[in-house]
C-alpha cells in the first residue's frame, strides 16, 4: 500500500507530465504554417520572378562578362553591369528564393565544381579576394533558354503545414510545371528547380 506521500508524490508528477504534453502539443501546432490558397498563389508568384534572374546565373547564360579582363585562365571578371556580381549577393538571393538543400546544391555546385569517380567539372564561377566574381568562359548552359511562367495560371493543388504544391503553365503554355514551395526559419522557400 502507498502512503500518502507517495501517492501525493505520484499525482505531482502526473500533473508535471500532462503540463509538458500540453507544451509540447502546442509547440507542434504553433510551429505549423499554414496559409490560404491565394496568399500561396501570391508567394509563389514572387519566388517564381524572383527565381528567374538565378536561374539565368546558374542554369541558362549566366552572368556577363568582358573577354578582356581574364584574370585566371579560362576566367573573366564579371560584368560591372550585374546586378549580382559577388557571390554573397547571389548566396543571398539564393537562400531567400530557394529553400536550404536547394540552395546548398546550387552554391557547391557552382561555385565550387562537381568531383565524382567519373567527372571532375570545374566550377562556373570563382570568388576573388576582393568579392567579385569570375566566370568560367567555355562553360556550356544547362538550358538553352530559361523557363517563364504565366503566374496567372498558378494552381494549388495541395496546400499542407509547412509545404504547398502547384501546378503553373510557362508563358508559352508548352509545358505545365509542378512547383514544391516549403516554409523554413521564418519564410516560404522554391523547394524545387524552377528553370
């Protein structure tokens, strides 16, 4: 038999457990981001836009640059004319329009090459001491012509906590594209490519 103290010890810390439960079932449903279709639509309109000009950096011509001013064998300086010419403006961009393993695979990849048994591919761009950004000269694009998407197309098709999912037809109508938008740290991220 339980004395008193002992069952007045074990009802404190029943009360104890259900209090964390408590916290810890608000701390789940708190953490949850989930907001209507038409505040979806118009994120993913914004990253879509915004995703383009990366696109380009990474998978389509790339950024400008003067064939006169190789700094490194096989290297130019980037065009002043470039809104992103250092690599923390583009990391920047990167990690608010993509989301973190997205965006992590971008950087290594391009700024840092691909190393494999089977291929070793330079990096597309190198970051000099002073910030600025060469580019590779006989790099071949990925694509031949970056995606545009017809935003007014943009539809739901699941819209989750901390995840949505759409479809979105490109500007020429050729080709409908599921799109893959997840919420981190504070903000709604590409968690897909989009060129």
């Amino acid at each position: 038999m339980k004395t008193k103290a002992e069952k007045k010890k074990n009802k404190k810390r029943l009360i104890a457990v259900a209090i964390i439960m408590c916290l810890l079932i608000s701390l789940i449903f708190t953490s949850c981001k989930r907001i209507e279709d038409d505040e979806a639509k118009a994120i993913i309109s914004n990253l879509l836009d915004r995703s383009y000009t990366l696109n380009q950096i990474y998978f389509g011509e790339g950024l400008s640059y003067n064939e006169d001013e190789e700094e490194i064998t096989g290297y130019c300086m980037v065009s002043d004319d470039e809104p992103m010419n250092t690599k923390e403006a583009i990391v920047k961009e990167t990690n608010i329009v993509f989301s973190e393993k997205i965006a992590s695979h971008l950087i290594k990849t391009y700024f840092e090459g691909i190393e494999s048994y089977k291929v070793a591919e330079y990096a597309r761009y190198i970051e000099t001491d002073i910030g600025k950004v060469l580019v590779r000269k006989n790099y071949t694009p990925d694509v031949k012509e970056v995606l545009r998407y017809d935003n007014s197309t943009i539809e739901i098709t699941k819209n989750g906590k901390n995840e949505i999912e759409a479809t979105v037809y490109t500007v020429d109508k050729s080709q409908k594209i599921t799109i893959y938008i997840v919420y981190e740290g504070d903000s709604w991220k590409l968690d897909w490519y989009t060129y």
